[in-house]
C-alpha cells in the first residue's frame, strides 16, 4: 500500500502540464505551430480567470486559438495576430495589458497610492511626537500647582 501511495505521489510530481489543445488543432509545420505556442500562452480565455487559451477547456478558448492558427496560416505576423484578436476582443484577453495610454493611470495608482500612505504615515508619527514633547514641558508655575494637587 506504501509503494503504491508513493508511486502515485511521484507520478503526480512528474506529471507534465496538461494542454488544451486537441490534436485536430496542431499544425502540420512545426514553425508556425510553434508561433501558434508563443501567441496562445499571452492571450488569456475570457472565460476563465488566469489560464492561457492553450491552457483552457472552454469553447471560446478553442475559437481563440484556431483563429489564432488560422490567421498565422494567412501569414500574418505575431503582433499582427495579437492585434487582430486585442481589435475582436479588446485588451482583456492579453496576459499582461500594455502599460500605455489609459493603462498607464492604471498602472501608477498603486505606487502613487503606497507613497501617498507613507508620507501620511510619516506626517502622523511627526506630529504626534511633536505633541508629546509640548505636553510634557511644564512651567515652574504649572509643574508647581500640579504637585499641590497631587499632596492634597
């Protein structure tokens, strides 16, 4: 039952990433199935979050990549492919968005908004140092009147 469990384990640990793509969608030239390769793993499925359309079971990622095929076999080049599919299906379906134009307000919002806590952060604990240092410095007067109360 152990060697069992522990073949199954290392089976497991070796096993491939499966693709989607089915056999009936190969190319026959292995140049532009390749392309094809490269193109599939930057478009992302609209239907599933996160996964490549080589990577995806669903239909519309099957449509995807023979549109992809069938626009390399036209003889379009790979950024005329891409192009082609970002003007059908907008920006969504490339992996990683280009970082320009309306994209690139988008793209500083983090950072802008990460050094906008800082700073606040840093204002805060200033002021609040500051604060503590004058609540603590009395006149002879005040510090006077205060032990009074404090032996009454």
């Amino acid at each position: 039952m152990k060697r069992l469990i522990a073949s199954l384990v290392v089976m497991g640990c070796l096993a491939a990433p499966a693709y989607a793509v089915n056999p009936d969608e190969v190319l026959a030239d292995p140049v532009l199935e390749e392309r094809a390769r490269e193109i599939s793993a930057d478009l992302k499925c609209v239907v599933c979050r996160g996964e490549n359309i080589d990577e995806s079971n669903a239909s519309i990622a099957r449509d995807l990549r023979l549109l992809v095929r069938e626009r390399l076999v036209e003889g379009d080049s790979n950024d005329q492919v891409v192009d082609f599919i970002v003007e059908r299906y907008g920006e969504y379906v490339l992996m990683k968005p280009n970082s320009s134009g309306a994209n690139l307000i988008l793209w500083a919002t983090g950072p802008a908004l990460f050094l906008i806590a800082v700073l606040s952060g840093g204002l805060y604990l200033r002021r609040r140092a500051r604060a503590q240092d004058g609540a603590q410095s009395l006149t002879q007067d005040e510090q006077d009147r205060l032990n009074e109360l404090l032996d009454e």
